[in-house]
C-alpha cells in the first residue's frame, strides 16, 4: 500500500496544495451602517459555519449604533475610522470581550436607525450595563474550543485545513439558540427575531460540502444509506435524502472508487511482470441459494495475497445462475492473459463446469483443487456416515481423517501419486496395521511405534466392521480418488475465503440488493482494503509473537490464534480528498462505465399492472 500511495499521491497532493489555499472571508464589517433587503437561504444540515457577512447584508451590533446606544461601554477604549469592507486576513474571535476594541458607528441615518430598532434589540437598563463581561463558563468551556487547541489560534472564518479534515459537530437547536440571546459585544439581549442570513455548509459548486463528506464516509466505510439515514432519523438529526446519496455516489464517489481501483491494479500487474504465477480462484454469489442476481468471480496471488483481477458477471448474460462462476472465471483469465502475465498454475473448488473448462480450453495450465474445499466434503460424508447406528466408532476418527488428507497434500512435495497413496493408507491406520504391501511409494506409516497402553486405550476399527467399511466407501470412492491427484502442489484458497467472508461482508452483504455499478465499486472497496493482507504479526515486549485464545463452534476445542498490527485505513482519507477535487474541477475522473445489461433481468415483460394485482387477489391463479 505504501509503494503505491508514493506512485499515486503526488498528482493529487499537488492539486491538494492549490485547493487549500486560504480564501478571504469577510471581517467584522467596519463601513457605515446601510441595510439592504436580506437573502435568505434555506439549508437542511447538521454542519455549521459561522455567519459570515453577505456583501449585500449589514450585521448590525448595538455597540456600533451610537444613536440607539448612547452609553460609552467599557470595552470601547477608543474609535476607529470607518472603512468600506476591503479583502483582509479574517476575524479572530477574543476571548475576553472587555479588553477588545470595537468598532463604533458615526451614522446618523434615521432611516437605517429605525429599521435597526425593529430587528429586535432589548435596551431595559436592567439588562444593557454599560461593564458587562462574559460569564468563565462561557470562555472556557471546551464546546468553544474543539480538539483542545489554544484560543489564539482558533478561526471560525478560515479554512486553514482540507474540509474534509475540519471538525465537525452535531448541535441541538434550543443550545444553539442560546449563543444568540445576548449580543457578544455588549451584552444586551437579543429578541427572539430570527433572519436567514447565509448556508450553514460549505459549498462546492452548488453542492454541500457536508452532504459530499457524508455519503463518502457512508459508501467507503463499507456502510449503506437505509442503516445510517435510519440512526440519524431515531437521533432526529437532519439528513439528506436517498435520492441525494444516490446521485453523489453516481457522480463523484463511483468515479473516485474505480480511479485509485484502477492505479492500484495497475501497479500490482506491473511488479508482477515475467513472474510464473500461483494464483486461486473463486466465485460468491450476490444472495444465498441458487437464485443469485449477479456473480463476483476474484483471482488472488497466492504469494502476496493480493487480489489480481476479478470479474462481475450479471444473471441474464449466461444461461443461469450456475454459469456465472464458469463465465467469471474465463473473462479474468483472459484479461491476465491479454496483460502478459504468465499464470502456472492455478486453484479452484471442485466446481463441475470450471474444471471441464480448465481441461478442455486450458489445458496449458496446471489447474489445482484447494485441499480445504475437498477436507470439507470428506468431513460431510463421513458425518453423514457416522450417524448410522452400527458406525458410531466412526466419531472419534473424523478430526484425524481430515487432518490425515491435509498432511497428505502438504508433504507429497508435488508428486500426485504419492499424495493419493498416502490418502489411501488411512484404511490401514485406523485399523491398527501400520504396514501394508501393494502400494509403490508409500507403504508403512511414518508415525513413532505407538507404545502398548496408546494401542490399548485406542479405538481402533477392525476390518471388515461397519464403521471402518463405511470409512473405506468415502475415502476410496473413484471420484474422490482422482481429485486427490490435484491436490499434489498443495495450492489452498484459505485467504481467498477469507476475502469473500469478512471483506464481502462488510462491503456488500448478501442481505443488500445494489445496482450492477453499485456491486462493481463496491467490490473494489474490498479490493483496496485487502491491500492490509500480509501484516505482521504483533509482539510482546520480549520479541514473542502474541497470540488469542478463541473457542470456535466447529472445531469444539480452545485454539490459538495470533494478533496482527492494526490496519490501515488511510485510503479513506484518500477517497474522500479525491471526491472533494473532483467536485471542484481539481482533478480530471472519468465516470464508471456499466456494459449494455437489460434493466431487468426478468425473460418475460411484466404485462398489465391491473391482471398481475387481480391474478395475485385471486386463489386461482
């Protein structure tokens, strides 16, 4: 990951440099007094940005009005000359109002003056004094001074850093209210007259910044709009709408997605280049079942554990839903191949149509079955066996039969023949005999002479009983015996599942329908967050790798497992910075593209509405 935010950054991160210059915002107004019919804008966020003065609009202080005010404050120390509002570096808010200078006003426009009167402010002697001071609590709570940073170096007023970096808050209305009840220059009151002055967001050309930040947090997280719009609704906290989301993610997260998919792919092609590869392959189904919609088919470097290539087969382009895997397959092997890379051998399950199309149309590679898929259909066999009466016996002997055809394919060193002999000796072992004539390679077992109490207190199967004719019909079965032949380079797709069972999962669950270019980005998210496989493993003080102790249903039994370094998820800060330029015009993306698919995967038209609704009210149908 490192090597390839060096190759990709720099482009964007020049483009970042630019972007975040500095903009002008207006300071405190300084010129006289001139109202103007106020803009009004109306926005719907939980962001906030400080009111920031309208160059048609006067925010109107009572310090600065003499003629309504005229009483000398304690905090005016002395007047400053009106100027008319010029570009200048932006207001910095104080923290102690009685040592501020403010601005006075030499108006004498009755007209503005009477207007200004109507907006609402409360001159009782009993609550305007002319030596009013902010309560501590209210210069020191920490709400004013978010992340802990000294008050000199806040400013509300400036975008001192990206926007997507800026701390943001949810507010409660009747909290916020408050900070308008009292005007922060002298003191008085403020009545409860409410004008809509300017956006409470930041804005790239036309769009919310904080709607942009939100559904790319949303869709880079792995999260889906109905979960998050949901927690926000039972907060009733404002949020966008799902057409909204639906847009954004069109427009500008989509595109960003299979931008850094794509450099990122590109790079792992290129070091990959003039290397023989090992490589697994292996299908997941968008839904449970065999009705599936759509069909991800992802081929790993067995090496690096990186995914090399994948591809999403919808339903209607193939005959049915056990096709996609055959079809899925076939279009990734070819796009490696029309890249130039030299694929040795590759892995698969023992899926009836690939393997027909790897020994028809392929037959230059070395296909493989993965030693996991097949341990697990001898393991369901044998369990189905074992709960016949008379085969009992047969129980204890499951976990060893598994581990025995594990063994069997990872010390054959790449001879199938030897791995399927010693497959076949299992029938002697467990029957006490740990020599055997007729076979070639391997003809006793490789285990110490057990001493006389392990053979006494061991349950063995004698030949010819059920349990053990039972073992001998599963491991001996033709079918099972010329797999074993493919199991010889001991080539296994375990991190490949874990791939499609913890990535797939958090990304696209198949509880969730999306779009064809919904599950297409979605699935390259997976990708570039499987660029975390291949951490190492954490340590102790003493340099010992630290393991867990977990108790895993299946396997009935405490096991180890060790504790990796912390992922990375800094290409979410790259996405979101990517969606921000993007939007800006900074950067140059294209869209995703989506093949020419029926919008409906349905082989038939769906006919009248009316005949469907009466033919699904009637019993008849």
């Amino acid at each position: 990951m490192q090597n390839t935010d060096q190759e990709v950054r720099p482009s964007l991160a020049m483009i970042s440099e630019q972007w975040m210059v500095t903009p002008t915002s207006n300071p405190v107004d300084s010129r006289p007094a001139v109202l103007g019919e106020l803009k009004t804008y109306v926005d719907a966020e939980t962001q906030t940005e400080p009111f920031v003065c309208s160059p048609v609009v006067q925010v109107l202080t009572p310090c600065r009005k003499r003629k309504l005010v005229e009483i000398d404050h304690a905090c005016c120390k002395k007047k400053l000359e009106l100027q008319p509002i010029q570009p200048e570096p932006s207001f910095m808010p104080k923290t102690n109002t009685k040592d501020d200078p403010i601005q006075e006003s030499d108006s004498s426009d009755d007209e503005s003056d009477a207007e200004f009167d109507n907006a609402g402010t409360d001159y009782d002697s009993d609550t305007f004094h002319d030596e009013w001071v902010p309560d501590e609590d209210e210069v020191e709570s920490d709400d004013e001074n978010p992340g802990n940073y000294p008050k000199s170096e806040i400013n509300w007023l400036k975008e001192t850093e990206e926007l997507y970096k800026e701390s943001k808050s949810i507010v409660f209305d009747s909290q916020l209210k408050k900070l308008f009840q009292r005007c922060q220059s002298c003191g008085a009151h403020v009545k409860g007259v409410t004008k809509k002055i300017g956006f409470l967001n930041h804005l790239q050309k036309g769009t919310a910044t904080g709607n942009l930040v939100l559904s790319g947090g949303i869709l880079y997280t792995g999260n889906h709009f109905a979960s998050t719009s949901a927690f926000m609704t039972s907060c009733s906290i404002h949020f966008f709408k799902k057409g909204n989301f639906n847009s954004l993610q069109r427009k500008y997260l989509w595109p960003v997605v299979n931008h850094r998919y794509l450099l990122q792919h590109r790079e792992l092609l290129q070091s990959l280049k003039g290397e023989r590869l090992i490589l697994a392959g292996d299908g997941r189904c968008d839904s449970p079942g065999h009705n599936a919609k759509y069909g991800t088919y992802s081929i790993m470097h067995v090496t690096t554990e990186k995914i090399l290539d994948f591809s999403l087969v919808q339903v209607s382009e193939v005959n049915n839903s056990n096709c996609m895997e055959k079809e899925g397959l076939k279009r990734c092997l070819e796009n490696l191949e029309t890249d130039g890379q030299i694929i040795d051998t590759l892995a698969t399950d023992r899926h009836v149509q690939v393997t027909a199309m790897m020994k028809n149309d392929k037959p230059h590679l070395k296909h493989r079955f993965d030693p996991w898929h097949l341990a697990k259909s001898v393991r369901k066999d044998l369990v189905a066996a074992s709960k016949k009466r008379e085969c009992t016996n047969l129980v204890p002997w499951i976990s060893s039969i598994f581990n025995h055809l594990w063994w069997s394919a990872a010390t054959c060193n790449g001879d199938p023949h030897l791995c399927q002999e010693k497959w076949k000796s299992i029938v002697y072992h467990v029957a006490g005999i740990h020599e055997w004539p007729g076979f070639e390679l391997f003809s006793a077992c490789e285990h110490e002479v057990l001493a006389e109490e392990q053979r006494r207190n061991k349950v063995w199967l004698p030949f010819g009983s059920p349990a053990h004719t039972a073992l001998k019909d599963v491991s001996w079965k033709p079918k099972l015996l010329r797999d074993i032949l493919l199991l010889a380079d001991f080539v296994q797709t375990g991190a490949l599942k874990v791939f499609h069972g913890i990535m797939a999962k958090k990304y696209f669950p198949k509880c969730q329908h999306y779009s064809y270019n919904g599950m297409k980005s979605r699935t390259q998210l997976a990708i570039i967050d499987n660029w975390n496989a291949g951490r190492d493993i954490t340590t102790t003080e003493a340099g010992d790798p630290r393991f867990k102790c977990v108790y895993p249903k299946l396997q009935k039994k405490w096991v180890a497992k060790p504790m990796y370094e912390e992922k990375s998820y800094e290409f979410v800060d790259y996405l979101i910075r990517g969606t921000i330029l993007l939007k800006q015009g900074a950067i140059n993306v294209p869209p995703l593209q989506r093949p020419v698919l029926p919008a409906n995967i349905a082989p038939t038209p769906s006919g009248n509405k009316e005949d469907i609704i009466e033919q699904h009210m009637s019993r008849f149908h």
